[in-house]
C-alpha cells in the first residue's frame, strides 16, 4: 500500500468514527464522495434516474440510522456497493413480481355477480386501468398494487417497501388522482370495483 491509500483509508477511518459519534460533516463528506458514483450505478442498471435517485437516498439513509453499528475498519466504498447492489435487485424483483401480480389479477378481477358474461364496458374499464397503470411511475404502481389487489394497509406496504407510512398515502392519492383525470366516463365503474 502506498503512501497515498495509506492516507485515504485513514482519513475514510477517520470519516467513518466521526460518523459513528454523529458528525453531519463527516457524513456530508461520505454522502458527496461517493452518491454520485452510485447513483450512475443504480441508473446504469434500473435505465431509471428516478428510482435510482429513490434507492441510493435510501442506502445513504440507512448509513445515517445505523451508524452506530458500522466498522470504523471496513471500506465505506464496498459497504455502499453492496447496499445499493441489495436495493436495485429488491427493487426489480418487486417491480417484476408486481407486474406478474398485476397482469394476473387485472386478468382475473371478479366482474360484479349479476353480470354473466363480460360487457364491453368491463373489458374497456380492465384495458383502461391496465393503461394507466402501466404509465405511472414504479414506486406508485408498486403501492397501488399493493393496496387494491393484494388488500395490503398502508403499513404494511410502507414496512413492505421500505418507505414510511406517509409517501404510501401519497402514492395513493395520486394514483386515484390519475385515475380520475384519465378514465372520464369509466371513473363510476371503477370506484365500484377498485374502491
């Protein structure tokens, strides 16, 4: 090791004790160091600037809440790799499993029992809802899915996802917003069955 990584691994020591003790300084310093080589990471594997921005601020949050527990002698660097790496994949695999979730239902949704074969109007509603759906953004999606087809609480999508309780609200909200904006005459029959 030469006198160069000598030096930067013990000012990374450094950094991460302070870190460990509290210090928003040396937790800014981590943050700015190293944030934009992973958020280009999670970018590079979602082709998605929004969601990689979600997740790597998501890492560097779970830096700040378990600081306490981190080795002043480990790499920060690798640490964060690995996290990140951790997120992107819990990431697709609840993007893939909710679009799995998602087509089999929206193809099986329960029609209302007086109707005996299905009507024009269910199959365009099914289509409609599927479109708009399909347009918002992952996060949303993921929590409106959760909530109107596996029946999931708000908490239990916010511990589910990760997140708290009050951007699942949101999601919410908005989701049932666009809906609104975009079914027009469909909205009526799309309260009565997702509502």
């Amino acid at each position: 090791m030469n006198k160069t990584d000598l030096s930067s691994a013990t000012e990374e020591q450094l950094l991460l004790q302070r870190l460990r003790e509290g210090d928003m300084g040396s937790y800014e310093t981590l943050f700015h160091r190293y944030y934009p080589t992973f958020f280009a990471f999670a970018k590079g594997m979602l082709k998605d600037a929004g969601a990689a921005e979600d997740i790597i601020q998501n890492v560097f949050m779970k830096i700040w809440i378990h600081r306490e527990a981190l080795d002043e002698t480990m790499s920060i660097k690798n640490y964060i790799y690995v996290l990140s790496k951790r997120e992107v994949f819990n990431h697709l695999r609840a993007k893939y499993n909710t679009h799995v979730v998602l087509t089999e239902d929206m193809m099986t949704l329960e029609r209302p029992s007086s109707m005996d074969e299905p009507t024009t109007d269910y199959r365009e509603l099914r289509e409609a809802v599927q479109s708009v759906i399909n347009t918002m953004p992952p996060k949303r999606r993921s929590v409106f899915c959760l909530s109107r087809f596996k029946s999931l609480t708000n908490q239990e999508i916010a511990d589910k996802l990760g997140i708290s309780i009050r951007p699942v609200e949101k999601h919410i909200e908005l989701a049932l917003r666009t809906f609104k904006e975009q079914l027009g005459s469909f909205f009526a029959l799309f309260v009565g069955w997702f509502l």
